[in-house]
C-alpha cells in the first residue's frame, strides 16, 4: 500500500471515530484488541475520546491499558471525569494508581475525589467489576467474552443503550441456555431498582428488602451504571455495623475487637467510663438531696433499685425501637413528636401495670400503704419518663448530626436514674406523714 493510500486509510478512520462514534464503538467491542490497538494508537487523543465515552467501561479499560502510555494519559485528560473515573474502576488498584501518578496533579486529584466516596454509602459498596453488554450482543458473543474476564456478579449482567445508560437485566443461566444468535434484548428483564452512588447503606438496604434483590445496580446521576452490590456483601456489611453499633451504644469504641490489646480498649473504653462516672454522680447528687428522707424511712433504700431498674429497661426498649426506626428509614427527625408521643403513651400504661404488681408486692412485704402509692406513682412517672428520653435521646443526636449508637445508652441511664430517683425520693419526702 502507498504512502498516500495509507493516508487516506487513515483520515477515513478518523472522520468514522469523529462522526459516528456509537456506531465505531459497536463494532471496536465486537473485534479482539490485539486487531485493533495498532490502528487506533495511530488516533489523535481528541479522536478517540469521543469514542472512549460511548464504549463499555470494562472494554475500554483493556483498550486504555493496551494503548501508548503518552496516548492513554492524554486520552483519560480528554474525556469526561466521571466517563475517565468508570473506566478507571475497572482496572486493578495498582494499574489505577499508576495511570493517577501519571497525570496532572489537577486531574489526578478530581479523579481521585470522585472514586473516593463516602463510608457507608453505595459507592463504598459497589463492586465495579460488573458485566455491560449491548443489547444487541448475541448470547454466544456474551460467553465468549465472560470466559475472558473475571467478573464477580453473582447471577446477573446488564445490558445498556447507545448512551451506556442501564438498559435491562440479563440472568447469566439465561445466557447459558440460550439459543447461540439470541440477543441479549430477548433475554432481558426490566431492572426493578436501581440507587446513587452517594446513597446510604440504609436507603440501600430499603431497596434490597422492597424489591426482594439479589445484586442492586449503583448508576451516577445520568443513570449509567457504575458497580453492582451484590446482597452477600451488604449482609455482611450490615452485621459489622450492627455489632459495632451495640458496642458504641455502651461507651466502647467501633474499632474495638474480641483480641484488641489491653491497652488500645482501655484507651477507647475510659473516655466514656468517666462520662458514665460524672453522670453517676448526678444521679447520687439526687439520692443525697433526700438524704433525711432516706434516714427516717430506711425502706426507701431498699426500694430505690427496684424504680431505677424498671426505668431503665423501659427506656432500653424505647430506645431499640427508636434506633431501628432510624436504621431502617421507618421514621426520621421530622417524626420525632409522633414517636415521642407513642412511647410516652407506652410508657404510661406499661408504668401502670407495673406499678400495680409492684405495688401488691410491696403491701405484701411492708404492709404500708403509704409505700405502695409512694412506688406506684414513682413507677408510673418513671416509666413515662423512660420512654420518653429513650424516644427523644437518638432522634435529638441525630439532629446534631451525631451517631445515634454512639453511648446513647449512657445518656439514656442517666435521665432515667436521675428521674426515676427523684420522683421516688421526692414523692416519699411528700407523703412522709403516711410512711
């Protein structure tokens, strides 16, 4: 071939790469890159980014990672950031990260921003490595191509249109069992849901249990797909939150393992051993206001552990409900009259029924009167009490933008020591003259 035919080979090339890029796109992933990376190395970096943007991410990594370094780099800083950042998630870390060292620091540094994303939110829990096809593949070209990767999605793939946009749903024992020439297209299923990449564990775990799924599709905001969380990963997600969740309630750190060293827990424990002992102070500092109560009528000594305790697994009960609520997006801040409400209303009769059994067993022991209605009303306060701090405690830290989990328990004894104490001791100090 002539120099010149070469050159008109060339420029037809690139007016195709230029003005059809969807159309180049179809046929470059339907060829082996080993046929094509030669010609296509041969192509300015702004020829090829159109291109680059309509291909399937997992093909146009292997493209980008076969083609001239200076080529490859000059391509990622041409193309969109976030069409760069999808094709980028479907290399390995270290190939990812040399190509990132390569570029300029601006470019590195909005790159590495938007593959960074939030803990605890889907982005975190996706699995890039998820397989898109186009619809208009056949089910043998689809094998063919799964047999070289190594894709992780439990059972499904994906199809999407000319825009790279999530298209539909594709079983992989439908791809197997498929006629050679079926397209994907007859093969797919609609995608019942899909979420953000900044969506929160919970939002996604709503989803999950909603659509009863297996995997989820994550998409960025123009709905192109960027991973996939598959269910295994988010129940095994959600068990380590929740065991640290009951850790943190009780003051110890999430961090915090069965093996730790001695030292690291004392260090994660101790900050809040000494809240819980201020707080225990407040609590004795109530008890020592009736201190000449307590002395003429020792029995209120006796007594006084039975209202604390009845209070504080009324208000551990409030505040499990409250905080699962808050887990699974049953309630949010705005609900907190409602729930405060309800559990105070719990609280109430709980407090009554209890109040009468108590009451009965007090009269039973003491045969004093006076002290059944002295524990009865402080039961009933108490419990009322309970429920609403319970109710109120995770709604309100969650308001100051805190962990709800975090000690909330602590807080919560506190409250309903100090009220369960002081109206005992302060209805006692009231009805002395019938004690």
């Amino acid at each position: 071939m002539t120099s010149t035919s070469v050159d008109i080979s060339q420029e037809l090339s690139r007016r195709f790469l230029q003005d059809f890029p969807v159309d180049a796109a179809l046929q470059l992933e339907r060829m082996s890159i080993e046929k094509i990376i030669a010609p296509l190395s041969e192509q300015p970096a702004e020829v090829l980014a159109s291109v680059w943007s309509c291909l399937v991410p997992r093909f146009a990594a292997a493209l980008t990672l076969s083609l001239p370094v200076v080529l490859a780099d000059e391509l990622l800083t041409q193309i969109a950031p976030n069409t760069a950042v999808r094709i980028l998630s479907q290399m390995t870390e270290l190939q990812s990260k040399q190509i990132l060292d390569r570029l300029d620091s601006a470019i590195q540094n909005d790159l590495s921003r938007l593959m960074s994303y939030p803990e605890g939110s889907a982005g975190r829990l996706m699995d890039t490595r998820v397989a898109t096809y186009r619809s208009s593949m056949c089910a043998q070209e689809v094998l063919d191509s799964l047999r070289g990767t190594t894709m992780k999605t439990a059972r499904s793939l994906y199809t999407v249109d000319d825009e790279g946009h999530a298209a539909g749903r594709v079983l992989l024992q439908d791809v197997a069992l498929a006629e050679a020439q079926q397209t994907l297209q007859m093969l797919a299923r609609p995608i019942r849901a899909t979420v953000q990449a900044v969506a929160t564990q919970e939002e996604v775990a709503e989803l999950f249990a909603k659509h009863a799924l297996l995997d989820l599709p994550v998409v960025d905001i123009n709905g192109v797909i960027l991973g996939v969380i598959v269910h295994a990963s988010l129940l095994q997600t959600v068990q380590e939150d929740t065991s640290a969740d009951i850790q943190a309630m009780v003051g110890a750190s999430r961090e915090e393992r069965a093996l730790s060293s001695p030292l690291f827990a004392v260090k994660k424990r101790m900050p809040w051993l000494q809240v819980n002992l201020l707080t225990a102070f407040m609590a004795a500092a109530v008890v020592g206001l009736f201190e000449e109560t307590i002395a003429q009528v020792t029995a209120l000594a006796i007594l006084l552990p039975v209202v604390a305790g009845q209070s504080g697994n009324a208000g551990a009960q409030a505040l499990a409900v409250t905080m699962r609520g808050l887990a699974l997006r049953e309630i949010s801040i705005r609900h907190w009259v409602i729930v405060m409400f309800k559990e105070v209303r719990v609280g109430l009769l709980n407090g009554l029924c209890v109040a009468l059994t108590c009451g009965l067993g007090v009269y039973i022991w003491s045969g004093s009167l006076g002290l059944v209605v002295v524990i009865g009303l402080s039961m009933v306060i108490g419990m009322t009490a309970a429920g609403f701090a319970g109710a109120l405690v995770p709604i309100t830290l969650v308001r100051l933008g805190q962990d709800p989990a975090q000690s909330s328990s602590i807080v919560l004894t506190t409250v309903t020591d100090v009220a369960g104490f002081f109206s005992f001791l302060g209805i006692a100090t009231l009805l002395m003259s019938y004690l």
